[in-house]
C-alpha cells in the first residue's frame, strides 16, 4: 500500500513570518499521508520563534515529524523547542525514531552534523576541538544504526537536517562540503537499511542523489524545491 | 592614517557580518567586491530578510556601493509526486 510522503525542510520561520506559512499547507490532509520536516525550522533558535512553528503546523490532520537544525541550535534553546512541538503533538525526533500509521512507517534521525565525504573528510585526530567535532558526528550515526534497527515497519525513512551524500549538495562550494554532511551518516542509514533518506541545510544544493549502499537521498531545503513541500510515493504506483 | 584594506579580507568580513548579526543569520550570501562595488547575491526566504542582508552589508563595508541581487525564494504549489 502506498504511503505519500511531504517532505520540506529550512523553512527558517522569524517571528516575522508569524501567520503567514499556514496558507502553504492547506490540503496538505489530502495529498500525504505524513509531513516530515528536515530542520532550521526557525531562523535564530529562540522560544518565540519555536512558538511560530507550532502554530503554523499544529492540527493539520496528518502525523507531523521534526528534527532541528543549526539554527535551531543558536539561542541553546532547542530542547525547549523540541518539547514545545511535542505538547503539541507531533514529533521531534532526536537521534530517535518513531513508528506511524499503524506500522506502516518508521521514522528515524535528527540533526546530523558535518566532517564531509569519504576521502576527503576530518577524522578523530590530534587537537581535542577536531576530534569533538568529527566525535559528534560518528556518535550520532551510532545512534541512528540503534534507532534504524529497532524499526519493525513496512518502510523506513532516515530524517536529518545535514547531509549523507555529497551529490545533494552540487551548486554549493565544494570548499564548505564539511560543514553541509558527513559520509557517516549514509554509512549508518547503509548498514541498517532504509527506503529512503530526507535532509536539508545545502540551501544551494540538488534535490536528488543516492548513497553509495543504493537509499534514494533528497534534499528538500524550500530553497531547492522552490515549492511548499515535495510528495514522495513509498510502496507502488499512486493510485 | 589609512589603511588600505584589500578586497579578499572585506569579502570575508562582510559575509561573516551577514552570517553572524542577529538581525540576519544568514548563512549561504555570497559576496563580491569590484573596486568600490559590493555585490550580494544569494536566496533568502522573506522579503524583509533581503533588505535587512544589504544593510548589515552597507554597515560592514562603510563607503562601498553595496548592489542588492539576493532574491527571495517564492515558495510555489506543491508539485508532482515522486514514486520511489
Ligand atoms: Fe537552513
Ligand atoms: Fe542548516
């Protein structure tokens, strides 16, 4: 049975935007079956911010699933913010995973982190800032292996706000890849399978690419997309 | 005395400026400067957000004539469905 993914991601909503975002979602009951959000929901991380989003996103009819971003990060409120999307019932998944639609689909992820792309990336070596920097990410994709293996669904999805592949991220400077992903996590989603992993955060990046394990990748950061949110169909043709 | 600040090290500043103020945070702008010409250019997801990146640019670069070519990203239907 087919299952009708919405995916966006860096809707980076200021309390400027207050208001304004619902309009794009409307119907969106009729047209997925789950929203998945891929992180930098707000623009400077603040509890007002966070407010905005779940006004904008709350009761809309289908299964809402977070993870946050680095901006999301930046006023060290994230924890709040992720507590805030919860209450009011939808999910913020933190190196987690949740299981919806009765079975059907899980979810698993969270923010990621960066380190870059095998054969040209930072390793646990020499100064204690590097090694905590390229620690933070292997210690998430450990996490995400935990999470991806407890899933007993029909499908599983990988949602992150950084990058598992390099392809997703053509159209940004090549210079900045190490700060956009990290190869440890495609490793992580490889080793434990998936149908599929979803990411923002390369604003500039290509919406399609595939880990070298053979997961189908999109980056659905609106500024790739250039549209409200993109559908992907799991499990079939759409009827 | 003036010191003569070369083009490579303004660049930086003011993209740093644009990533870093609080009235911006924005972090994919990218910035060019052509003698006394600064050029933003870049996507951003609101209207004000556009204007708020020049000025943090103009207070970075005082003197320089900042053009404005970040565009704001319109956020369209959404589109076909993708079967995977
Ligand atoms: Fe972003
Ligand atoms: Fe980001």
């Amino acid at each position: 049975m087919t299952i009708r993914i919405a995916a966006v991601g860096d809707i980076h909503l200021s309390e400027h935007a207050r208001g304004t975002y619902r309009a794009h979602l409307d119907g969106i009951d009729e047209r997925a079956d789950v929203l998945l959000v891929a992180g930098d929901l707000t623009r400077h991380g603040t509890v007002e911010e966070g407010q905005v989003v779940v006004d904008e996103f709350r009761d809309l009819g289908i299964p809402v699933v977070f993870v946050l971003g680095n901006h999301d990060y930046h006023s060290d409120a994230e924890q709040e913010i992720a507590a805030m999307l919860r209450t009011a019932g939808m999910y913020a998944l933190d190196d987690s995973a949740e299981v919806l639609l009765d079975g059907r689909l899980g979810v698993a992820g969270g923010k990621g982190f960066g380190g870059g792309f095998a054969g040209k990336c930072a390793s646990e070596f020499g100064e204690p800032e590097t090694k905590a920097f390229v620690r933070h990410t292997r210690e998430i994709a450990d996490r995400w292996r935990i999470a991806l293996k407890g899933l007993d669904t029909d499908h599983r999805i990988v949602l992150s706000h950084y990058s598992p592949v390099k392809e997703t991220l053509a159209g940004e400077p090549p210079e900045i890849y190490p700060f956009l992903g990290s190869y440890l996590l495609a490793e992580a989603a490889d080793a434990a399978g998936a149908d599929l992993i979803v990411h923002g955060h390369a604003h500039a990046g290509t919406e399609k690419g595939v880990t070298p394990g053979g997961i189908r990748v999109r980056n659905v950061a609106l500024p790739v997309l250039g549209r409200a949110y993109a559908i992907y169909c799991l499990g079939g043709e759409e009827l | 005395m003036d010191i003569w600040d070369p083009p490579h090290y303004v660049a930086a500043r003011v993209q740093r400026a644009i990533a870093e103020d609080e009235r911006t945070n924005e972090l994919g702008i990218r910035v060019d400067i052509r003698g006394d010409h600064l050029f933003l250019q870049g996507q951003v997801c609101e209207e004000d957000q556009r204007e708020r990146v020049a000025q943090v640019a103009a207070e970075a670069a005082p003197g320089m004539v900042v053009h404005n070519e970040v565009i704001c990203v319109a956020v369209g239907e959404p589109g076909e469905q993708e079967v995977l």
